[in-house]
C-alpha cells in the first residue's frame, strides 16, 4: 500500500526540477562561486593582499597561535556571600509557572540554573494542557534576554525614573474621568480585580469584557485576532458571551472548517493532546477528521480528508452540512460528495462529534452552534457551561471606544498586552492622539507605545506573580524565576500603586487566593492550599453549585442566520489571512529562534508571503521552485485599499483563487536594521458586523532592482532515492490486513535459489557484514520511538532542542545556503496516489463509498498532483545507528559508538572533514561554518553574541566552534543525569524519567525515549508493534530510532 | 695524547649543552604565575602540647573541657561580646549564687524579678540563654576556669608549622646550578690553556714552531673541524633530543600540576580540615549532589568564625609564617560587611574573588557528584593530601590521560546499588566471565572510556 503513493518534499523533487536534482546529489547542497571569484580578473589583480603579505599573516599566526597557547589564564572562583537554600550550583532547578501570552495558555515547568531560566517545558499536571505547549512558549525564555527590552520607564520619550513617572501618571489620572484599559483577553482573576480598583473602584465582580461605572471609566478588551464572532453567536445562542470548552479526545468525528484548531484557533494548546489521543490505531476507534480550507494549516496536513475551499465558501459548507444533517434550506457548494461523506460520519457518531469554523462571521458560528444542536454535542464534546476565558474581545467594543476616543470622550488610555496601533494601523493612531493621557505597559518598544506618553515596561512573564483562571474552575498560579533584569515593574503592580493600593502584586494575588478561591478549594488551611499550588502550578477547584443548575438550551434563530449566510459573496481572488506556528498573531515576530525554525508546511524562515496554488502560479508565470539562488516573484497584494508587498511562494494543496498571507510579522528582530518581514494587519477588513479574515483581493507584480531571495529548508537535506523513508496506510488495511501488507520487513536477494531455480529473499541481517557489538543487549540501549500518527508537525521539538543543545541561530542568509544547525527537523512530505481510478491496493477491492470518501485519491486523480496532496510529518534527528556509516569513515575518530548505542560526537577531536555527513544517509550532521557566536556578520541575529543573550545557554551543553561537525546526541547530558540520579537513589532508571529536551515538549508524546534493553518499557513495547519500522533500513545500519507507520482513517 | 686531550674537551663540551638545554627546559616547565617562595630555613618547633594547666577547682573536673563543651558557642573568657557577654571577671562582678542561678534557668530567675537578670535579657535584644545541663559542680569548675584560662592562649602559636619544608627550595638549587656553571667555565679554560701549552711543549720538543690555535674560540674551531663526524652525530643528537624534548613540553602545555596560587585570604586546610578534621563536605557541601564541589558561600565561614574571631591574639602558621588569626578573619568580615562589635551586616558587602585552582577545558563535563556519591571516591584521590596543605595546589595533572589511567584500575562501587543490580542482570555469562577476569568490575568495562560520558 505504501509503495503506491509518490513522496515529494516539494515541487522541485515533484517535478525533477534541473537544479534540485543537481543539488541533492551533494551533500551540501549550497552553491559555492568558486568559479565565479577566479574567473573575476580583476577584482583578483586588485586585491590587497599579496603573496608576501600572505606568508607574513600566515607565519605571523602560527607564531601567535603557539605563544597563546602558553598563557596560563588566572581564573577566579566567586561563591556566593549568602548563599539561597534552595540554589545549588551546578544543579538545576524547576519552577512551576504559567504561560500567558495574550492568546496562548499553557502552565508551565521553568527550568533555571543558578538563578537563570534556561528552559521551558509543559506541566503534566495540568489537566488543561496536559503539558503541552508549542514553540512560542518554548522559544519564549529567550525573549527574556532580549536586549531590546525596555530598561526603564519612558516620558515623552526620555529615560526616566518611576518615582517621576508614578507622580505623573497619578497627577494626570487624578483629573481624568474617562478612564480606559485597553489589554488583551485577561484571564488572570487578580489582573481584573487590579483593574478594577483603578478603573471602577471595588464595586462588583467583572462582567465579562467591560465594566462601566459612573466616572465613565472601564475596561475593553481587545485581541489582535478577534473571535468576536464566535461569542456574539453564543450569546445569541445560548444567551452567554463564551467560549466554549471542547473535548477532542471524545469526538470521533470532527469537521473544521477553516478553524487551525491545531494550531492557532481558540485553546488550540487545550487540544491538540485530546485529539492526538483518538489518533491512535491501536485504540477502539480513531477519529475522523475532515478539514475544509483555503490555505495548508497544521490542522488540514494532519485531516484524513483536506478539501481546499475557499474562505468565503466557508458560509456555504456549513450551510450545507446543516442541510444534509436535517436543517432546511442548505446551501449548495462544489463539495457536495464531500461535505455528504462528512454529514453521514456525523450522523454515525452523534454526540460524539464536534463542528468547527474557523469563521469570524456570528451567522456562521450560530449555524455552526445549530450543528452541533442538531448532533447533540452540547454537554458531551462541547460545554458552554465550563467555559474557556482566553478570548473576550468583541469587536464593537472596540469600535466604541475608537469612536469616543476620536469624539474626546476618553481623557486617559492605558494599554496593556495589545499593540493596536500595529494591528488597527492608522484608525487608531489617529484616535490616540486625541487623547490627553496614555500609557503604554510594553515590554519592548512597539508603534502603540511609541505613540504613547508614557511607557512604563512590564516584566517579562518569568520575572512576574501572575495566576490564571483559563477555564472555569481551573486555576494556576505563576511565579517568578528570576529577578527582574531592568529597572521594569509589572503593570498590575503599576495599576494598583496607581489606584493607591500599596500592596505588591504578590501580595495582593495571595489576598485574592485567600479570600475567593481558597474557599472554595475544600483546603483547610490557606499557607497549605496555597503553598501547593504554586508547587504544583495549577489547581481545580470545583465550581460552585449555585444559580446555573438548569440546562442551557440552544435558542439562536438557525434560519435566519442560514439565509444571512447564504448571501456572502466570493471574490475571483480571494485573501485569508493566517497565522503560522512560528509567530502566531505577532507574539514571536521578534524571536530568532522562532524565525528561524522552518514554518511546519512551508519549511521558510525568517520571511513572511503569499502562498498560492502552484497551477495558478504556473500560469501567471511565477517561479514556483525554491533554491539557494532561485528568485522570488514579489507581489504587491491590495485588499480594502490596502497594499502590502510580499513574495509569492507555491503551495500545494492551496484552494484555487485564493492567496494567503501569515499576520504578525513586520517587526524587527534582534540587532536586525530592517523589519522581517511585511505587516499584514493592515489588510485585515473591519466593517460595522466585525473583523474578517478574509478579503478580496487584487495582486500586482511587483518589479525590484534585486532578486528576492527566500530561505527554505524544503529540498534542503534530502533522504535520496529511497522509497522506504515514509510509510503509511489506512486504517481498512491495518485493521483487517497483516503487517506484512503495510509494513513488510526487508528482504533481499540473497542470490541461492530454491529448487524452481528462484532466488530466495532473505531478511536482511543475513546480509551484515557487521557482527553485533559484544553489548549491544547489555546494559543500556538508548533510542526512540515517533509515532508519525500523533507527531502533528507542531515543532515545539524543534525549538526545545534549540534551547536545550545552544544551537546556533544563522540568520536567512546562511539558512538559504543549506547551512540550519537545528540537530532535528521535521520532514514534511507531500504525497499524490499515482494510480488509477479503481485498483486502489491489491487485494482490498474499492468500493465506490471508499472512492468518494477517499477525497484525495478521487481529487487529485483528476486534477496536478500538486493541487491537493496528502502530507507527512517526520521527525528527523541522528538515528544512532548501531552500524553507522559515520563512524567508519571518520579519520580521527571523533565520532564513535558508545555501549549505550549512542552515536557519540568528540567535538573537540573534529578536524572538519565532513566525510561523515557526506556518508550519513540520513543527511542529520551539520557542519558549523563559522564562529556564529562572535563572527560580526551574525550580530544581526545570533543571540549568543551578547553577554545578555548568552544567560540563555545551557551550560551543560558546548558551545561549538567553527569547523566541527555537530547533530544530536540524543540529549546526552540527560542521560547522564538520569542515570546518576538513579545510581544515587540505588535503583534501576525507571522508565520515562529520562526524557529527552524533544520529547518533553512534544504536545501529543509522539516521541517516546527510552531503554531498548529495559524489556518493560514504553520503547520496547512500541519497537515491537506492527507498526514499527526504520528508515531505509535496507541500507543496513541498525539505527536505534524507530517510527510508527502513519495510519489515516480512510477506507481502502 | 693530543686525541686524548681532544676527546676530554668534547665530552666537556658535550657535557655543558646537555645541561644547558635540560635548564633551558627547566625554565620552560616552570609557570607563568609561579608562586613566591618563601624562605622557611628552619620552623619554630614548639610543643603543641603547650602548659595545659588545669582548673583549679580542686574537685577533678575539666573546667576548660566544660566550658568549651557548654558555653563556648556563645561565650569567650575574654572581655568580648559574641552571642553573650565575653565572661572575664565574672566571677567578681556577681556572686556565685546568682550565677547559679541563672546558668540554671536564667528565665526562673527573671520572672522572680531581678533586676541584673532583666537587664542583661534586655541588653542582648531578648535572646533566650538555654538553660545549661550542668550541675553545681560542673559550674564551680567552669567558673575556675574562666577565672584563670591559663596562659597558653595568650601568646601561642595555636597551630604550628610541622616543619616539613613545603617546597623545594628551589633558591638553593639555583645556587648549586650557578656554582657549578662557574666551575666547569674555569675548567674549560684551565684545560685549554693547559692543552694549548701541552701542545706547545710537544713542538718545542719536537723542534718545530707552534701555529695551533691558542684561543679558547680557535681551538673549539679546530675541535669542530677535526671531528667532523662526532660534531653531526652531536648536531643530531641534539637536534632529536630537543624535537623530543619539544613535544614533551608541548604535551605539558595547560598541564598546571602543582599550580598553587596565593589566595586573597589566608585559608589553610591544614588548619582546618587536618588539625580541626573539619569534613571536606562540610564546606564543600555541593560535592555531593552536584557536578561542581562548590566553593563556600561565606555564611558557611560565618557558622564557626561568628564566634571564632580571632580577637585573642592568636596567631597562626601558614606556609611557614606567622600570621594573626584577626587579620585574616577580618577580611571574611569586610566581605561581608560585618561588624563583630555589634553583630550586625551592612549593607555594602563585595564578593571574595578566589582563585580557581583546578581548571578542567570548558568541554569536559566533571562530575562530583558521580565520584564522590556514586563512585563512592575520596577527595584526596585527586585533591591529594589537602589536609596537609597551608595553600592548595593542584595535585593532579587533570590530563585526560590522567582521567582514563583512573578509569582503568579504579573498580566500580556495585555494592548495594539496584542500578547495578539491574545491569548485572543484564550481562550474560560470557559477558561477566570476559570483564570479570581481573576480579574487579573497572570504570573502563563499563563505558567509562567513552567520548560523551565526558564530552558533550
């Protein structure tokens, strides 16, 4: 089954592209102009540098080189005067905390050495997240050694001191009246009591979203990607402006209509882990996931079946949907097969189902709400009674205050976690400068900010007292894990001193606990309550039984809001705008280690563009290959009279007539001079009814002086010529066939013939001619296990890794040249059945039902390969192979096998050969081209290049220098650790107290490390599966890294 | 005679660049930041088992054992506050029965309402004396003691030098070298004149003119010219001997055994952990449950030298000298800030900015705590014998060499430890039989030779 189906990493391989072919046959597959620099003549007749000169330098440094050599560097020793209990040196230590962002949750386990957070990685506690996180939350603790942030109080744009500031700010918040705070979503209970005491003194509880009192003061809450439409529909609904909470890991039906609910839609961190687990083939059953959408999402490449719509069709599909599930008037679309096959799963698994739309339309999401009415999913796989609080923002709210703010009715604006000047452009920045007093509580200098009177900076999150109350009844509480660095105070501490509350938020924070969740905790004493939380880091409390005992009934008007829906007009081209793993809404848009990790699907970096459907670029004549010296076509896209430029780039799978383009980008990040980059905001539509996502749109070529050059890892690293590198099927063939259909073994012509003169196939160790290490089943064995079904291509791995192993950030420019350090990828591949119609797997004959619902073999059938292809996610780090080809063609022995099975790297014995890249078939070593920590051309964008970004390092790991090989060692600093700690306690390592920095932070626990000798662990069981195979393991080299066969719940 | 005369002068010659380029090397090996010597000619030897003079009680008990075992964390017997008052004259400023008392149960005698009681109590911010366990007895002999501490504190050397001469005395050496580099230059040119005036002779003799050469210069010339041979065999000789003796320097290069800096604070672990066998873990207590030993945060100094302060005059002998026990404590103080009259810190303390001794490359990964818990080792296995430094120097010479020799004779510490447990279950026969030869489970047998158990 597997073998039907052809593997491109993108449409250079697809289409044999001359230059891919060229290329991927090298190692390093960048250009180098060697002939170029000695052709030149004349810049050569006019260097410097003469001969003489050379051999000068040249003695002069082997001379230099050899006296440093002799210095003996007196180093000093400074220990502690007083030293702090709970620090030892040389120890780590870890602190439960909590993540908040503005629009991502996630509590949290922080990591510090010596007082300095080093790493983050998910509580397992909470029973929220179960832990998992993404890579915004892993990268976030470099944003705290970023040396932009703000280091003191601002006014008027001048360095100031808060004593100053304070008397200001009270001075002028004294005579004000209207009094707003504008801040993202806030779920922090404590946070909105702060506000209320500056905004409405202590009179009652929050409503929801805004609190207005007599003085005309409130609150607004405003989010940068606004969900208004989801909370109008529910309010209409069900008479209550949430967010529902839904539970994936019950739903075995699921149809997403343009919602990333994987990725960047709602609590997408609350349930990306659920939906993993209906992923499992082993389990009694395996969801089933359908995914309309524009643009590839993280939660389209994960569907069974991914139907390319576009944005405004989404009205119509579930217009639709409601007509086939029974409701009258249905709309008609072009998916009708689709949309039926989806309508009949539904029916098949009522109450066990859940509808999303991705839309910011109210009609649409109380269409949506009447579908999960109809199905009977209220009170079973969504609850509007435990509601999600991470989004309050409603968009007439904020048009509101926009208006009194241009009318002069606002006399002081305090904003806090929003840059709206960024995301609302000049409607905003008009209205700001009408009003007379505002302050803005930024971490690092933003347009709001720069706008504003005063800024006074905000701690970042690991120096800051923060609780949270994400979904009723479930709380946790954040701590600090480090002093503040900069003379910077927390905005809650700022509004209370403001408000003339003395307390410290801390203080204040423990006074809320103790006066209104503690009570309700069943806890007896409060110092215990509260002294295991912040242990813990989360807690739930069971909300109180009181007023909301009746059932909530769906009472929104279906028909009305069926016929609004049916009116959306399309556009011939239309605009969604996105946002992508790396930078979110613009959260990570300053974070190099977040540009540089490979977006999951388009494998860029460092950049932001359009992506369009290859055909229709095709026709327009764009380049649709990347390549380190492949131009870029760059596009001006205009939508409400808005123009922005970017470069096009060909996605496959991308819904014909429509571009989309990621939001949050346009920020300039680390010493970079020029924004990375364009802002999209602008583009975003707000009319009265709301903000839309989506728009039409015209693009314009765009003509520039230079190439416009992209760096994308995609055809970078190629596995070559094997066929064996994915596996996958469907769940029809793994559940009824055997493993051999799915997942023969090896074998091989062994060249001895049976007695009709056949040559028999044997296995393949019959052909080593390695024989096994004396200890390979002793002592340890160390490997991993990925399950490609549950591994959602997320890459919180990536920049885990990233963290823990000091990799070196490079910049797009040498990203493009094929030189990313990152120890670990993830492989995306595209896959397109390459049959035809009717002989889908030999011996599972298709029936017609397996055809229709079989979308992608049925689509792509009749339309380019590249229209709508199904795709892969795959890990790819070091496999320490038993038999690595590394090793033996090493000449000085760095690189060796240890008894413990790992692929050991001696970094310092490395003379920088490559041969073992060059013999890796895997193509997972690196070679470090330069001194990226101090070389100045990586000023720009290293971190590492300051002492202050330094404090990130782990110190348990090296730095590497220039001209070494690097890749993973499987965290081997861990297993040391793990082992000693069990050496200490005297017992065995129990299985799964080692974890490697990839596996923790993996959202789903698609990586399992472990023991392979430990016959009783996670490891051992999934080696053992059906599932289980190696990559090209025909090559014979025994690695230790095992990968679950990728199973879609599809028939035949 | 004349090739007798001839091969004397060569071997000389011979003789003097050999030892030539042995002190050239000499001087090589010798370190950037080489330590002052002290001269320590000879070492006050004094009995440290100095007057012990009893308490004169009468009754046979140890006042002196007694006080230091009760009431020297708090007190001295000098005039000096620590925790309490400094005790001297007590006995003349309240009478016996009320310090009965109060040694007793000082808060009985309060609550009757004693005015000296209540002050004190007020004077030392409230702090609660303990009631002591001691019996009238006991107390008379205390008092005695304090009444006459003896005179042994007052001006003796506390601890004294064992007068071992801590290093080589390297001076004298340097004198014997020059001595007798003088001499062989005298013999050289007592030898030439004699051989010049020899040959001279011999043509007299013979009766004929002598056109030798009749400089030292001349006659070396003539040597080179006349033995060709020997002189290549002599070149190369040399010029292998100093290839090797190249690359064994080069092989000590960032080898800093016996590297023994001077300390910003007099610190002696001789003193410390060998006469006061203080535990290595007291202080370094981070070796083990941690990958570095840690050097002491000065609360830890704090915990003894709160009340050892050093304001009685003693003196101590480090690397051969005499210091005040004052001097040194006071610089602890400084650090801190600390103010011993009024037992109170400041607000300016500054860090003590020791010198790193042992200094592993930023790759090596060292563990303490795999040595010292797991490994079950002694510090002295690699410190060497601390507790007979006054200055610490570095014992070992840290070369990876040096690491994986260890590695290969030290055995595993198996004993008891379920993690071994379970890797022995896992061994086959064979396996066990192969590294069980020798008797002994070594580092080595169990990966302790590889790359990344150290480098990653």
């Amino acid at each position: 089954m597997a073998n039907s189906k052809k593997y491109w990493k993108g449409l250079e391989q697809l289409d044999n592209q001359s230059d891919f072919v060229e290329t991927s046959n090298n190692e390093f597959a960048e250009h180098l102009p060697v002939t170029e620099f000695l052709e030149d003549k004349e810049n050569l007749e006019d260097a410097s540098t003469t001969r003489r000169d050379f051999l000068k330098y040249l003695g002069f440094g082997v001379a230099a080189a050899s006296l440093a050599a002799c210095e003996t560097p007196v180093t000093k020793a400074i220990p502690y005067l007083n030293k702090p209990e709970e620090v030892t040196p040389g120890e780590a230590n870890y602190y439960a905390s909590t993540y908040y962002d503005g629009s991502d949750y996630a509590p949290i386990l922080v990591k510090t050495r010596e007082g300095r957070p080093i790493f983050i990685s998910g509580n397992k506690e909470s029973a929220l997240t179960k832990g998992a996180i993404n890579a915004r939350v892993n990268a976030s603790v470099l944003s705290l050694y970023d040396g932009n942030r703000l280091k003191a109080p601002m006014m008027g744009g001048k360095e100031t001191d808060w004593d100053t500031i304070d008397a200001a700010v009270a001075k002028d918040l004294k005579t004000a009246k209207n009094i707003k705070v504008l801040t993202s979503s806030i779920i922090s209970p404590s946070a909105k009591s702060a506000i209320e005491q500056l905004v409405g003194g202590n009179t009652e509880e929050a409503v929801e979203g805004e609190e207005v009192v007599d003085n005309g003061s409130a609150h607004i809450t405003y989010d940068s990607i606004s969900y208004s439409g989801i909370l109008e529909a529910n309010n209409e609904s069900f008479g209550k402006e949430v967010i529902p909470t839904y539970s994936f890991e019950k739903a075995k039906t699921i149809v997403s209509v343009g919602a990333d609910f994987m990725g960047n839609w709602l609590d997408a961190l609350q349930y990306v882990n659920d939906y993993a687990q209906t992923r499992k083939p082993d389990n009694k059953w395996m969801s089933k996931h359908f995914q309309f959408e524009a643009s590839m999402s993280l939660s389209g490449t994960n569907a069974d079946v991914r139907i390319p719509a576009k944005p405004s069709e989404y009205g119509a599909i579930i217009s639709s949907l409601y007509g086939k599930l029974g409701g009258s008037g249905g709309a008609k679309t072009a998916y009708d097969k689709q949309i039926a096959a989806a309508a009949k799963e539904l029916k098949a698994s009522k109450g066990e189902s859940i509808v999303v739309c991705g839309s910011n339309d109210k009609n649409v999401q109380v269409l949506v709400n009447a579908i999960n009415e109809m199905l009977g999913n209220y009170g079973k796989t969504i609850d509007v009674k435990t509601t999600s609080n991470s989004k309050q923002g409603v968009d007439s709210r904020m048009a509101e205050l926009v208006a009194d703010m241009n009318a002069g009715k606002v006399d002081a604006l305090l904003i806090d976690g929003v840059d709206p000047v960024y995301t609302m452009g000049d409607s905003f920045a008009k209205a700001l400068k009408k009003v007379k007093t505002t302050v803005s509580f930024a971490t690092k200098m933003n347009d709001t900010a720069t706008a504003c009177k005063y800024v006074c900076p905000s701690n970042h999150g690991l120096e800051s007292w923060s609780d949270a109350m994400p979904v009723t009844g479930s709380y946790s509480l954040g701590q600090p894990t480090i002093s503040p660095l900069f003379d910077t105070r927390q905005t809650e501490e700022s509004l209370l001193k403001w408000a003339g509350n003395d307390l410290s938020y801390h203080d204040y924070i423990k006074k809320y606990w103790e006066e209104n969740i503690f009570p309700q905790s069943g806890a007896t004493f409060f110092g215990d309550f509260w002294n295991k939380t912040l242990h813990d880091g989360v807690v739930e409390v069971a909300a109180a039984e009181t007023e909301e005992a009746e059932t909530i009934v769906f009472s929104g008007d279906a028909s009305k809001a069926n016929s609004a829906v049916k009116k959306i007009k399309g556009g011939t081209l239309e605009l969604e705008l996105t946002q992508n793993m790396a930078v979110g809404a613009g959260v990570g848009a300053d974070n190099p280690w977040l540009q540089e990790m490979p977006d999951p699907i388009t494998k860029i970096t460092w950049d932001n563009y359009a992506t369009m459907n290859p055909s229709e670029m095709k026709e327009k004549g764009y380049n649709v290959y990347f390549g380190q010296e492949e131009s870029m076509n760059v596009i001006a896209v205009t939508a409400n009279n808005q123009k922005i430029q970017v470069p096009v780039v060909a996605q496959p799978g991308q819904a014909r007539g429509t571009i989309s383009v990621a939001l949050g980008y346009g920020k300039v990040v680390g010493n970079m001079e020029t924004p990375t980059g364009a802002n999209a905001y602008p583009l975003v539509a707000s009319t009265k009814s709301g903000v839309s996502y989506y728009a039409d749109a015209t693009i314009a070529d765009v003509e520039l002086d230079e190439a416009y050059h992209i760096a994308c890892t995609q055809t970078q690293q190629t596995v070559m010529g094997r066929d064996s590198v994915v596996r996958e099927t469907t769940l029809d063939v793994y559940k009824k066939g055997s493993k051999e259909d799915y997942n023969p073994a090896f074998t091989l012509l062994s060249g001895d013939t049976d007695e009709h003169g056949h040559q028999i196939k044997k296995e393949l160790k019959e052909f080593d001619l390695w024989g096994d290490q004396p200890v390979k089943n002793i002592g340890h064995r160390w490997g991993m296990s990925i399950d490609m079904n549950t591994c959602t291509g997320c890459s919180a791995c990536v920049t885990s890794c990233v963290a823990e192993n000091n990799i070196a950030v490079i910049g797009k420019d040498e990203v493009r040249r094929g030189r990313i350090m990152h120890w670990m990828r993830i492989d995306r591949y595209y896959s397109s059945e390459h049959q035809p119609l009717g002989d889908v797997g030999g011996t599972h004959t298709a029936t017609k039902e397996a055809l229709d619902l079989n979308g992608i073999s049925t689509y792509t059938a009749m339309e380019n390969a590249a229209d709508n292809p199904s795709v892969v996610h795959q890990p790819m780090m070091c496999q320490h192979c038993n038999h690595a080809g590394c090793e033996t063609v090493c000449p000085v022995a760095a690189t060796t096998h240890s008894n413990e099975g790992l692929n050991m790297m001696a970094y310092n014995r490395c003379i920088g050969t490559r041969y073992c890249a060059n013999n890796c078939a895997y193509k997972v070593r690196r070679f470090n081209w330069f001194n990226y920590i101090a070389y100045h051309k990586f000023t720009e964008v290293n971190p590492s290049q300051d002492d202050l970004g330094r404090m990130v390092l782990n110190p348990d790991v090296v730095v590497r220098s220039r001209g070494v090989m690097e890749k993973c060692s499987l965290c081997v600093q861990r297993i040391q650790e793990g082992k000693l700690d069990a050496k200490k306690a005297g017992s065995k390592v129990e299985d799964g107290n080692i974890q490697t920095a990839c596996s923790i932070a993996c959202p789903t626990n698609a990586i399992t490390f472990g023991d392979h000798n430990d016959e009783g662990s996670k490891l051992a069981e999934a080696r053992n599966q059906d599932r289980a195979y190696r990559i090209i393991e025909e090559v014979g080299q025994d690695g230790n890294i095992y990968y679950q066969t990728k199973v879609r719940n599809l028939k035949a | 005679m004349n090739k007798i005369t001839n091969l004397t002068k060569a071997n000389t010659l011979f003789k003097v660049s050999l030892f030539c380029f042995s002190f050239l090397f000499f001087q090589i090996n010798s370190y950037s930041q080489e330590e002052a010597v002290t001269e320590n000619p000879e070492v006050v030897e004094e009995n440290a088992e100095v007057a012990e003079e009893k308490a004169e009680a009468g009754n046979g008990l140890d006042g002196k054992k007694l006080f230091k075992a009760n009431c020297a964390a708090c007190h001295n017997v000098g005039t000096k506050k620590t925790v309490g008052p400094g005790l001297a004259g007590i006995n003349d400023k309240r009478s016996r029965e009320w310090l009965g008392k109060w040694i007793k149960n000082n808060a009985e005698l309060r609550e009757s309402g004693d005015a000296d009681a209540v002050a004190i109590f007020e004077e030392y911010n409230k702090s609660i004396m303990p009631p002591q366990p001691v019996n009238d007895e006991e107390i008379d002999a205390i008092l005695a003691y304090i009444q006459n501490p003896g005179t042994e504190e007052a001006a003796v050397v506390e601890e004294v030098g064992s007068g071992e001469v801590v290093e080589e005395d390297n001076s004298k050496l340097k004198c014997i070298f020059g001595a007798v580099i003088i001499l062989l230059i005298v013999l050289i040119i007592t030898l030439n004149k004699t051989g010049v005036f020899m040959r001279e002779m011999e043509a007299k003799n013979e009766g004929r003119e002598y056109d030798g050469p009749t400089s030292l210069w001349g006659n070396f010339m003539k040597l080179m010219g006349d033995n060709k041979g020997i002189v290549a065999a002599i070149v190369i000789v040399l010029f292998f001997g100093g290839l090797v003796g190249l690359m064994d320097g080069a092989f000590e290069i960032g080898v800093h055994q016996g590297y023994k800096p001077e300390q910003p604070i007099k610190f002696s672990h001789k003193i410390h952990a060998g006469d006061d066998q203080i535990d290595c873990n007291y202080c370094h207590s981070s070796a083990r449950h941690s990958k570095t030993s840690g050097i002491p945060s000065l609360n830890v100094c704090m915990n003894c030298h709160k009340a050892i302060d050093g304001s009685d005059g003693k003196t101590f002998m480090y690397n051969g000298a005499e210091y005040s026990m004052v001097e040194e404590i006071q610089k602890i103080y400084d650090h801190l800030d600390y103010d011993p009259e009024t037992q109170e810190y400041g607000d300016n303390p500054t860090p003590v900015k020791w010198i790193k001794i042992h200094n592993l490359p930023d790759h090596v990964y060292y563990s303490h705590e795999q040595h010292v818990t797991a490994g079950k080792q002694k510090c002295q296995t690699c410190h060497g014998p601390v507790e007979e430094m006054d200055i610490v120097e570095q014992h070992s010479p840290l070369t990876m060499k040096w690491c994986i020799d260890c590695h290969k004779e030290t055995a595993v510490s198996t004993d008891g430890n379920g993690y071994y447990d379970d890797m022995h279950k896992r061994m086959t026969p064979e396996f066990r039989e192969k590294v069980m030869k020798d008797g002994m489970l070594t580092v080595d047998e169990i990966g302790g030779w590889e790359c990344a158990k150290c480098h990653y």
